[in-house]
C-alpha cells in the first residue's frame, strides 16, 4: 500500500473513493480495488496495519467487546437517562469492538425488503452474497457457508447450568437444538455462532483487507474525517476531508458512502442532501441542497432490558460437583414469540457466564426485541464533521414495552422451574424485576441496546419518497454516488445483522465492479 501524506490526497484522482472504513467500507476497497480500480478507502479512526501485525493493539484482535478509544461516543437523544451508543471508530468500524455475535436474518426478513420496494434484494438474491462471506468452521450445517472470506465457528460448550435452563425450555415447549444463527424462522433454543475462533477476533480489516494491502491501486487512509461530498449538479466530484486539523479534497470518478447508518447520512446531510427544509437552517445562505427527505430517517436498532438474577452461594461449586469445564465459552440462545398469532419469533433471549460465580454475584440474562414498532432518525445538529449528530431511536413504544415484558414473563418463569431454581437465591427472580404491573417502567428504566444502526439511506424506487437510493446502491438524483453500507436495508433484520452487512456491500461491489470506470 502507498504510503499517505497529506499532500498526496489532492494531488490523485481515483477511480473510487470508499467513504468509511467500517465492515462495508473492507469489503467494497477489496472487491473494487481487485478489478484495477485506484481505490481509496478513507477512515476517520487509525488504520493499525496488517492485523497480526505488531502495531495492531492486542485487545481488538480478542473475542470480547472493547470500549473507548476506538468509540466515537455517541449518545442516544435524551431519554431519561444517558444511553451510549456504540460505534466503532478504527478501520474495520463495528466489527472490530462489537461482541462477535453474527447470524443470518430470516427468508421473512429479506422478503419484506422486496414488499418494501427493495427488488432484487429478497433472501434467494442475497444468499449467493450471505455465503460468499461465510466460513463456518468445523460444522456440517446444510445451507449455510462454508468457504466466504470471514471466518464464523458455533458456540457448542455448555455447561450443568445451561443444560437445566434447556430442561426448564424443553418443559415449556421449546423444541432444540435448532440453527439458532440459521435463516428459519422456527421458535427454539440452540447455540450462536461468533465471527471468532476461541478468544481470536475476525473481523472485517482481517478478513478483507489483511491479504489486499500490498495492492498499488489500493490507498488506504486512516486518522481521516470525512466532512462532505462535493457535487456539481447530478455528478459528484469526490469528498473533502479534515486529516490533523487540515481539510483537503479527494477528487474522485466515483465516490461509495460507507460510514455505516450513522456516519453516512450525516455526511450527505453536511453535504446539502436531505431534506431541504430541515437542512437550510442548519446549514445556511448558500449552501447547495438537493431535496431527498428519507436522508436519516428510518433508523432501526434492536433493544430490550435484562434480568439480574442472584446467583446462589454455592453456584460455583455446583458447576465444579456437576463436570464444568473450566475455560469454555458458555451460551445459550432461545427464539420466542411474545405472541403465539406471531408468524416468526421476535424475542432472543440469550445467557452467558464464565467459569465461577459473576464478582458480584449478579448473573445477567437479556432479553432483546428483535422486531420491533421503533422508527427513529439520525439528524446533523450543525454544520461541523466534528459535532455529534442526534440520534433519536424512538425507544419506548408501548406495543415494544409489551413484547419485551411478556418475554421477561416467560424467562422468569423458566428461571423459577424446578430444574433451575437452585441455581440462583431463594428470591432471585423477585429481585431480579419486580411484579408484572410494573414491568413496562422497569424495562423503562433498564434498556439494553444491540447497537445495530440500519436504515438511514434506505433502498427503494424513486417514487417511494423515503427512499434514498436505487435498487444498486446509487443515490437519487446522482451519477456517480452510491450507499454499500448498513443505511440501504429497508426494514432490520432479526438478530445480529453484521452478517446482511457484508453481504449487500458485496452485493453493491460486484454491481459497481460490472460498471467499473476503469477502461477494459
């Protein structure tokens, strides 16, 4: 990779300039760069290198999440109380803080695309996608992906705990083990997959870039703001950017929007393009704008609240006394309806715990919703690339309170069975949320969030008037500016979406790699 000065960046015209060095943003530089395209791929976090490589900090390499300083810090919009949102700010964005957790979303999920105008993004036309991305090792699941370019392993330890917890499910009713990461839309319980092997991180700058660096037509840019597009009527001309407090110009034939749901519609709101209305305030007198009203809007994310349960005084002996294993990893997941007329399930309810009694003898058990009636949007508060945007998430509908209190209803009961009980104090479950009046405000007052941002440049016809961009990526009223990032999905899908992600940026990559502007 050639080496980068700031006196470089507006001395080049690439072919392509990748907006976002997050999961999308890996994908799109490997795949376009691959057709002889000068690519750039323009981050605003350090790009630490190869990521066996000695500079690579040794934490974002590990199977774990990993907080600040590879955060940006963002914040949901006041609720209450302070509500983190998480963002990965370092070259390979999310996928190198997040907690690995990877799972393919529903056929129902996809198919809601299409009925939403996304045509040709049902499940049939992303699965080719959804498996050139999967390596799922050591597994003889049918259907699923078995030579991608990310490496993906299934959960299988367990211990004497979780293996009462399947007892107390199967007594409900609850078939397993099912694919609990698999496209089905069957109720059950089953064991995740992680985009790790043991405590060894994957993510999308290992597996995408790793074994691309060393490409001349590829630059790699990190440290590296983006502030805005720069366009001229329906063509863009590439992006400026602020790099050690200095701003410069890309110049690009083409520019891809990668900053995931977040960062890419904040920069296009900067840019003049959204809703008119709303921007010409923020924005002022003489700023160009090109009226698309779905920029930030439709902003989805997965949320739910947790049960703290008590864990008993003797709880680590008992893991010893029943043949625990010491230094595996132990989870269980389980796929519920909150309501039996529901067509697919949309409770996960998953647990966790290590080799002995948590430090503070609080074992937590989360309940996510996973589909949901939230509707939020993402808004520049100013003109400044440097100002935090506001990110309002629409939490607290009454119909989504409800699902998540029914969910913790049923796990509370499961968590009182006979062949669990003893696992935790006498009155844990009490403890752990109060009685079934108050639910709805204790799930107030503890939301847990997925951190899964989608939705904020959404795919659709230019007759839908909250879509942003066309069927291959490109946005409305443009020639030459395209989204591959999470922004396009039009509706969330269940579960962990990480992996939908690398799929439609490698579903955009090969459409931008078929109109390369490179001469053939």
């Amino acid at each position: 990779m050639p080496e980068v000065t700031l006196e470089d960046l507006s001395e080049v015209t690439f072919d392509t300039v990748v907006a976002g060095g997050g999961t999308a943003g890996c994908v799109l530089a490997n795949r376009l760069s691959a057709t002889g395209e000068r690519v750039a791929l323009v981050e605003a976090g350090p790009d630490f290198g190869h990521s066996r490589g000695g500079a690579w900090p040794p934490a974002l390499n590990h199977a774990a999440y990993v907080p600040t300083p590879y955060d940006w810090g963002y914040h949901v919009a006041p609720y209450g109380y302070d509500i983190p949102f998480i963002r990965g700010r370092v070259l390979g964005g999310s996928s190198v803080i997040n907690a690995v957790g990877i799972n393919w979303g529903l056929r129902e999920d996809y198919a809601r695309w299409v009925q939403l105008g996304a045509e040709g993004w049902g499940f049939e036309d992303l699965r080719p996608y959804l498996l050139k991305v999967e390596r799922l090792h050591d597994d003889d699941a049918p259907g699923r992906g078995h030579d991608g370019a990310l490496l993906v392993t299934r959960d299988r330890a367990t211990s004497p705990l979780l293996d009462d917890l399947r007892r107390s499910y199967a007594a409900a009713g609850l078939p397993g083990p099912i694919d609990a990461s698999g496209p089905d839309a069957a109720e059950g319980w089953g064991y995740g997959t992680r985009n790790a092997d043991g405590d060894e991180r994957h993510h999308a700058a290992r597996a995408y870039l790793d074994d691309v660096r060393d490409r001349t037509n590829l630059t790699i840019i990190g440290d590296t703001l983006i502030d805005r597009v720069l366009w001229d009527g329906d063509t863009v001309t590439g992006v400026a950017v602020i790099r050690d407090g200095r701003r410069r110009e890309l110049r690009a034939r083409r520019v891809v929007l990668a900053a995931g749901a977040i960062g890419t519609p904040t920069v296009l709101q900067r840019s003049g393009i959204g809703d008119a209305a709303a921007l010409a305030p923020i924005l002022g007198a003489g700023v160009p704008l090109h009226h698309l009203p779905g920029v930030g809007r439709n902003l989805h994310d997965h949320y739910g609240s947790r049960l703290f349960m008590r864990t008993a005084p003797d709880f680590a002996e008992r893991l010893a006394a029943r043949g625990h294993v010491p230094g595996t990893r132990q989870s269980l997941f389980a796929r519920v309806k909150s309501d039996p007329a529901l067509p697919a399930y949309d409770l996960s309810i998953g647990v966790n715990h290590g080799d002995t009694a948590p430090p503070d003898g609080l074992l937590p058990i989360t309940v996510f919703l996973i589909h949901l009636a939230a509707e939020g949007s993402v808004t520049v508060a100013d003109a400044d690339p440097h100002s935090h945007p506001v990110i309002d998430l629409d939490i607290g509908r009454d119909e989504d309170l409800d699902a998540i209190a029914r969910g913790l209803r049923w796990l509370r009961s499961r968590l009182t069975d006979p062949a669990v009980r003893g696992w935790f104090a006498a009155d844990a479950a009490a403890e752990a949320a109060p009685v079934d009046a108050d639910l709805r405000e204790h799930i107030r007052r503890n939301i847990f969030l997925f951190h899964h941002a989608t939705g904020t440049g959404r795919l659709g016809p230019v007759g839908d008037p909250l879509a942003v961009a066309g069927l291959d990526g490109r946005v409305h009223g443009f020639t030459n500016l395209y989204i591959g990032d999470a922004s396009l999905m039009p509706s969330i899908p269940r579960g962990m979406m990480i992996l939908t992600v690398y799929a439609m940026a490698e579903k955009i990559a090969a459409g931008l790699a078929a109109t390369s502007p490179v001469s053939r």
